[in-house]
C-alpha cells in the first residue's frame, strides 16, 4: 500500500487530528489545487479541479492545523457524489 492509499484510507476513517497539510496533500493526489477566493478571504480556503469543473470550499483551521469532523464529511461526501472516491 502506497503512501497516497495510507492518506485516503487514514482520512475515510475520519481520525480526530487529521490536518490541513494531510487534507492538502489528498486534495492536491485528487487533482485539486488551491486557489485564491478574494482579496481578503481570511481563513477561508477553495480547491478547485480544473478537469471536473468542481470547487471544495471550507474554512482553515486555526490555531490548531486540526480539520473538524464536519469539514471531513463534507469533504468526503462531495468526492463520493464526483465519484473520486469510492
């Protein structure tokens, strides 16, 4: 099992201390990159892919790099419904 398969089976299972950095690196193997929402858009952070036309919007956390549960759901629920993840 590579090091890409450990990240979505680590963030499938919803771990309470999964960070911005592991959520990233996921979005980023999914063909998502990060992209600038507005002047001041503050904690708030979009990743888009170009190749489905789709955007991932949620706020980064802070102080602590801990994304909450809620994000992760989310997160996973709209790859599931682009079918990115299974």
């Amino acid at each position: 099992m590579g090091k890409s398969d450990k990240l979505i089976e680590r963030f499938l299972s919803k771990p309470k201390d999964f960070t911005y950095d592991e959520l990233k690196k996921l979005l980023n193997y999914f063909g998502y990159q990060e992209i600038k929402i507005g002047k001041t858009s503050g904690s708030r952070v979009a990743f888009y892919n170009k190749e489905m036309d789709d955007l991932i919007k949620f706020h980064r956390p802070h102080p602590s790099p801990v994304i909450k549960i809620c994000y992760l759901t989310e997160i996973e629920k709209k790859l599931r419904d682009k079918g990115v993840v299974k």
